[in-house]
C-alpha cells in the first residue's frame, strides 16, 4: 500500500500561523523540484555518490510530507548509491513522483 503524502508536520511546525506555512511549504516545493531535476541528471550520468548527496536532501523533504516508510527506502537508496547499488532506483522514482504529483496541487 502507497503512502500519502500529508502537510501535518508542516502545519504543526507553522503552529497556526498561515504566512509562515506558505512560506515553508514554497521553499519545500521550490527545493524539491531542484533536488528531483539534479538527482535526475546525476543518476543518468552515472554520478552515484553525487546521486546519494541529492537523495540525502530530498529524504529530509519525504519524512516532512508524512511519507515515513519512504524516507526509510531513500536512506538505503542513499546507502546503496554509495556503493554503486543503484536497484531502488525505479522504487525512489515512484517515491518522487507521488511526492511531485502532491505538491503540483500545493
């Protein structure tokens, strides 16, 4: 079963205060679509342990939208890229793409 992303962490960090989500849920978006593109490139090139640098970033954003079991799979991706194991790859793409899709309407 596939995890749904969710804004609860943020909207507990914001604490009620509606500026301050925007704000934080924009710096998150604007990152993530960064992050997605450079791990992107990083992996076609074959560039793994630039790769894990990415994917250490993006598992901060996973855990924040709510998606624990996804950030548990980004930290042995991470791992994994590290020694030239790229087999969750296809697994973290399906991870950013449920991510992707959640913040598009956000």
């Amino acid at each position: 079963m596939q995890e749904h992303p969710n804004l609860l962490y943020v909207k507990e960090l914001a604490n009620g205060d509606e500026v301050f989500e925007s704000k934080l849920l924009s710096v998150i978006k604007k990152e993530l679509f960064e992050e997605i593109e450079n791990y992107t490139n990083c992996f076609k090139n074959e560039q793994f342990v630039d790769a894990a640098i990415i994917v250490h970033k993006l598992r901060n954003k996973i855990s924040i939208l709510g998606l624990y079991k996804g950030s548990e799979i980004a930290k042995e991706h991470e791992n994994d890229l590290r020694n030239g194991n790229n087999s969750l790859h296809l697994v973290f793409l399906d991870i950013l793409e449920n991510l992707t899709q959640f913040m598009h309407n956000k």
